[in-house]
C-alpha cells in the first residue's frame, strides 16, 4: 500500500494490484455499458455518465468502490471526507481523433479501469508532471502538445496498459490525454473523478 501511495505521489500515476471484479464481472460489465452506449450515446460523444442507468452496474461500481485497496488509498490521498464527482464511460474509438494532453482541476484524483483489454493503451500520462509549479493549465500551452506529434511523444508518455480489469490511480494535474484511435475495436475506460 505504500508503495502505491509513494509512486502516485511521485509519478502522478500508478498501477493499482487487486482484482477489482471477477473475469466474468468485468466482462458483464463490459456488455452492459456497450448496451447503454448504444442506446443512450449521442454521435460525437466519447464518454456518458454510468451512474444510475442501470442497477448491476450499480452494484458493480459498488463493488470496486468497497474495495479494501481502493478504499485506503483514496483515504490517504484525498482524506476521509472525499468526493466522488463523477463515474463516466470513455470511449477511444476506431476513428478517435484524440485528445491533446491536459490537466484537470487542482485537488482532483482518479480512478481508471480498463473495461476491456488494451495492449497499446488509449489514455497516455506524463508522468512527474504533476510537480510542474503552475497554477495554469499548462500542458495545453507547451508546443510539442499536438496529435500530431504523438509518435514523438510517446518516447516519454505513459500508456495505460494492460488487460480487462486493470486500473490506474492518477492525480488529474498530471498531464495526460487520449490517444487516437488505433485499432479496430472500442477501448472502453471507466474514470471516477474525485476531490
């Protein structure tokens, strides 16, 4: 556990080591947001609120929340009285135009599981740049943040990797972003956002 919290607070990301959901849970829970994502997701979008939509993905989000790792390391990090903002699915499509690199809001952390297997990663994380001294955004300002050059970029950018059911913890000021999409399936990720 402590070694966890030492590398997310230096690199700003760090693989998470329980098993969250069961092979067959996370599969489940696979078929059921693509159900949703049919259903529910507007042409364009790349990411819907999961909460709420249906109850055993409910019980699934509560499972991985009620997790003993999940639930120390949230405390050590955010504190006791912490926030859970949002539980989205992101979506990195065949045709994912990407995301340039970014930083979200000061005081936030996450949660990242992968929902199905992704050997090269959709998400890409800068890791240390949490320490940047900014109290600007400014990873949308630095001339080698393009999509365009993410072939260079990935020399020193962290892809999230890993199979069904891995998950990352992240401090949102590291610098991170979505790659365009390079294979020819749907990467699914479900992020908790939390102060």
């Amino acid at each position: 556990m402590n070694s966890i919290i030492k590398n997310l607070m230096k690199k700003g990301i760090v693989k998470g080591r329980s098993e969250l959901l069961s092979k067959s849970e996370i599969k489940e829970l696979e078929s059921l947001i693509l159900k949703s994502k049919n259903k529910h997701l507007k042409d364009g979008e790349v990411s819907q609120n999961i909460i709420g939509i249906d109850k055993r993905i409910d019980e699934l989000l509560e499972k991985i929340l009620t997790n003993s790792e999940i639930q120390n390391t949230l405390i050590k990090v955010l504190g006791k009285n912490y926030l859970i903002r949002q539980i989205f699915a992101r979506y990195n499509e065949p045709d994912d135009n990407g995301l340039a690199l970014h930083q979200d809001a000061i005081g936030e952390a996450g949660l990242m599981i992968l929902v199905n297997d992704q050997p090269d990663g959709s998400t890409v994380f800068f890791p240390g740049s949490q320490s940047i001294p900014s109290e600007k955004h400014m990873a949308q300002k630095v001339s080698w943040n393009s999509l365009k050059l993410i072939n260079l970029t990935k020399y020193f950018l962290m892809p999230a990797i890993g199979n069904a059911g891995s998950y990352y913890y992240f401090l949102h000021r590291t610098w991170h972003g979505r790659t365009p999409g390079k294979s020819n399936k749907t990467k699914i990720s479900i992020f908790f956002d939390m102060f």
